[in-house]
C-alpha cells in the first residue's frame, strides 16, 4: 500500500511539473512575442522569434532539469550508501556497493519531459500567430489564445492539487497577463514605435 501512495505522489509531482513547464513555456513565449509585437509589425520576425524563444526555454529547461535530478540522484546514491554502510556495520557484515536505481528518477526522462511541456506551452502562442496578418489582430488573437491556454494550464494545476479551481485560474491569469504587459510596456518605451 506504501508503495502505491509513493507511486501516486511521483506521479502527480511529473504531472505539476508537466503543467508548470507548459505555463513557463506559454507565458515566457508569449510574452516575447508580445514585447517583438510592440515594436515590429512583421508576422515573420514576431513568430521568429517566439519559435527560437520556445527553442531556447525548452533546452534550458531540459538542462536545468538533467543538473537537478542528477544532482538529486548523486545525493540519494551517496545516502543510500551511507545507510548501507551503517546496516553493514551494524550487523557486522562486509558492505555491499550496490545501489539500486530502479527507484532513483532519471536526469534524462526529467530533461525530456521538461523540454517537451515547455513546448507544449510555447506552441500556443505560435499556431495563434502563425496564421494572422492583420498585425492589431494578430496581437489580439496570441493574448486571447494565451489567456484560454492559461485558463486550462490554471484549472489543471488547482485539480491536481486539489485548490480551488476559479482560484488557480485567476493566479495563473493575473500571472500570464503581468508577463506580456510589462513585456509589451517596456518593448514599446525602449522600442519607441507606435502603434
């Protein structure tokens, strides 16, 4: 039975982590593509540079991931010998250099899975630019698409830790709305275009 709520939690910490990266990589790839759309009209340089953004953000999640769990895992070997050291001693038998990574998570599993929800993220915003021309619409249209995304990415994380969902979606919201305004605010004052 301790092994299933151990399993379940493993399980719904990889869901967390699948939907906070997806919101990083919708919020971080929005909100760049907003800050290009603040001073450049082009469809072309704004969906650019949201697609080397999502490039960009889902190979430093995946680095950042592998260092974290790997670093994780060299610190569960080292007190998983400790431990059996200590047993050895204890029981006055020859230490056992076996450790099992079975149970250990894996660096390049966290990497991809990172990598992967980041995208997940960062596709949204692209497909909503990727097909508009009218440039006051296009922006329109990643803001709304970003929003609904938000909504969902939001509502997925209240159900799977069990907050309240209006909540959640109004944070995650607020939150992703906060990014692409000061993103859009400050590339217009440093940009100088109007609109």
């Amino acid at each position: 039975m301790e092994e299933n709520v151990e399993d379940l939690s493993q399980r719904a910490q990889w869901l967390r982590a699948a939907v906070l990266g997806a919101n990083d990589g919708l919020v971080s790839t929005a909100s760049l593509m907003m800050g290009v759309g603040a001073v450049k009209d082009d469809a072309k340089a704004m969906v650019l540079s949201g697609f080397a953004g999502m490039v960009g953000g889902a190979c430093s999640m995946a680095i950042g991931e592998f260092v974290s769990v790997y670093s994780q895992v060299d610190i569960e070997v080292a007190a998983q010998k400790r431990r059996e050291k200590q047993r050895a001693a204890a029981a006055g038998e020859e230490e056992e250099e076996e450790v099992r990574p079975g149970k250990l998570p894996s660096p390049l599993q966290a990497a991809a899975a990172s990598a992967l929800a980041f995208s997940v993220g960062a596709v949204v915003p692209l497909l909503a630019a990727g097909f508009i021309g009218n440039y006051k619409v296009r922006l329109g249209v990643v803001a709304a698409a970003a929003s609904a995304a938000l909504v969902g990415f939001g509502g997925a994380g209240a159900a799977l830790g069990r907050a309240p969902v209006a909540r959640s979606c109004t944070r995650v919201v607020a939150g992703g709305w906060a990014a692409m305004a000061v993103t859009f605010g400050l590339m217009k004052l440093v940009g100088g275009k109007p609109l």
